[in-house]
C-alpha cells in the first residue's frame, strides 16, 4: 500500500489566526500554465482576480511566488489567502479558564463559533485562540454550537489532538449543560430521552426518525420559578443539536432557539438579543496524557433566569455573565 505524501509546511504565516488556503495540483492535465489550472478549479474566483493575485506575488509554492505565466507543476503545492467574508465582531469576551502545555480551555460566549465554518471565519474561539495566545497550531478537542455558551476545549499540540478527541469519540467526558425552558408539571422528572437523530448537510434542523436510537441525554429539573425552570442536561452521546431537540421533544423548548420547534428567519448579523439559554456548564475527565482527573466549569449565568424581564426585552447581554476571578481573556 503506497504511504500518503505528507503536505509541505506551508511558507505563508496564519493571518489573524487563520491558515492560509492550500491546494495540491493534479499529477497531469491539459493546462498550458498554474494561471489556467486555477481559473478551472476556482470557477466562483473572478478570472482578473486571479490574475491579479499572481501579479502581486500573492500566490506562493514551496519556493517562492509563482509567476503569471509559470508553467503548469505536476503535483505541485500551492498557498494563498482567500479573500475573507466581512464580518461582524462578536462583542463579548472569551474567557480563558485553563491554559498549560497540553491544553486551552475556554468559556465561549453565545454567538461566538468554535472553529471557521462559512460566513464565520475570524470571528471564532479557534481564531481568536490561535492569534492572541500565539498558538498558530491550536486545534478544537470537540465542538461546541455558536449559538451555545460555556466550556470549549482546545488541544495545544497537534500530535496530541487525538488522545483528547478520542476522549470524546469513545464518550469518557462526563458532560453537563444547564438550560431555561418552560415547565410542565405532568412531566415526570429526571428521565432519559433516547432517540436516532438524522441531520443532513445543508438542512438547518436535525429531524428525529424511527430508526434504533444513536442518541441518549439525561434531564433534570434544577429550579422553577414563574413559569421557568432551570434544567440539567447530561448527554451521552454528541448528536448535533441532540439536547435542543430533545429538549423540543419533551414539549420543553429552549428559550431563545431559533430552530426548534419552528426555524425561524435568519437574524441581522449584528444582532444579539436573547441568546439560545443553553449554557455547556461542566466538563470531567481523565486526562489521558498525565492520568489527572480534570475538572472544569463555567463562571457564565443564563440571562433568562438571573435577568428574565431583561432577556425577554432583549436587554439583557447576549454573552451571558460570567465572573472574573482573575482569568485571561482573549478578544
């Protein structure tokens, strides 16, 4: 069996905590030059400014900038800067709770996306990580939704992404969420929701099917109060969206959920009015590097419950709170 080539190091530095875009040419084809290879492959990339960035000297291989007519490289490796999307900054602080050798642990703020995925590509904890500690080869342990605030871990050393991904691949992380619903007294509580969850690329709400269940989330009831009730939410498994559907299942939906029950219009990008009240609260683990037993927690509040008049005005700080006790920042 022919061994994978492993890709050259990239000769371009990370711009504001993102790599730079890589591409390996075929090993043969029909293309006269690099220029006419890369209007063929970037169909959505205007043709001038290819050309421009080729002038410039923007587009680089493993010896230098490639020139505007340089001929066409078999196998040859290839690194740019894409052209970014413009966005919004997040307004609120990413709180640094953990930092040593191995990892970075965080307590992400609502709206703020883990890693670059689409129109959110600066404007995330891995970016913000990557460019403000100085740690260009950070990688995310897990993922943790946008919309959901609270406990984000990150791996320091790429040869170690594995052990702490494994972690939760083989569900050894003990995780807790907290969550403010509605309440329903006819409802028996703490129970085990099991059920097969179907989430398709490109649809935004993951559907439940009759299928054998993949899916397993714990709910209790913590406090009630006017109505609202604060929850604990204890998954088992990491099914996208599992908790808010789950949660939508028990006729409990979320506060603040733009998807279940109902998906509703996409809101203006700068708007942070009443977060999704989901808040990933605690992490425990067995380090599998050094054998300690790591625990973790989040200093945030959920605005619905500590300020529900303010939350439901749109008032209340779409972060969530989240107390200081000397921890770092990254902003």
């Amino acid at each position: 069996m022919r061994r994978k080539s492993r890709r050259p190091a990239s000769p371009l530095p990370q711009r504001h905590g993102v790599d730079p875009a890589h591409l390996k040419l075929p090993p043969e084809g029909p293309w006269p030059t690099v220029r006419d290879h890369l209007v063929d492959r970037l169909p959505a990339v205007p043709a001038a400014r290819i050309d421009a960035a080729l002038r410039d000297g923007e587009i680089v291989g493993e010896h230098g900038p490639i020139a505007p007519a340089e001929p066409f490289r078999p196998s040859a490796h290839l690194w740019f800067y894409r052209d970014l999307p413009e966005e919004v900054r997040v307004p609120f602080e990413l709180v640094v709770l953990h930092h040593d050798e191995h990892l970075v642990v965080v307590d992400k703020p609502h709206f703020l996306a883990t890693t670059p995925r689409g129109r959110h590509v600066t404007e995330t904890a891995l970016s913000r990580l990557r460019h403000t500690l100085g740690l260009p080869a950070l990688s995310p342990a897990h993922r943790l939704d946008r919309l959901t605030a609270g406990l984000a871990m990150f791996v320091v050393r790429p040869e170690e992404r594995g052990a702490y991904q494994t972690l939760f691949r083989d569900r050894l992380v003990r995780k807790e969420y907290q969550a403010i619903a509605g309440y329903d007294p006819e409802l028996s509580l703490p129970r085990t929701v099991r059920s097969h969850i179907v989430k398709e690329r490109g649809v935004i709400a993951a559907r439940e099917t009759d299928a054998p269940p993949n899916s397993e989330s714990t709910v209790d009831l913590l406090e009630l109060r006017d109505g609202l009730a604060r929850y604990r939410l204890r998954p088992l498994s990491g099914r996208t969206h599992q908790l808010r559907l789950h949660m939508c299942g028990l006729g409990l939906p979320i506060l603040g959920d733009p998807v279940y029950p109902v998906v509703l219009p996409e809101p203006a990008p700068d708007d942070f009015r009443r977060p999704l009240q989901l808040l990933a609260s605690t992490v425990e683990f067995t380090d599998p590097l050094t054998g300690r037993e790591r625990r973790f927690e989040s200093r945030r509040t959920l605005a619905a419950w500590t300020d529900p008049q303010g939350w439901a005005d749109g008032a209340a700080t779409g972060a969530g709170a989240a107390t200081d006790d000397g921890a770092a920042t990254a902003s």
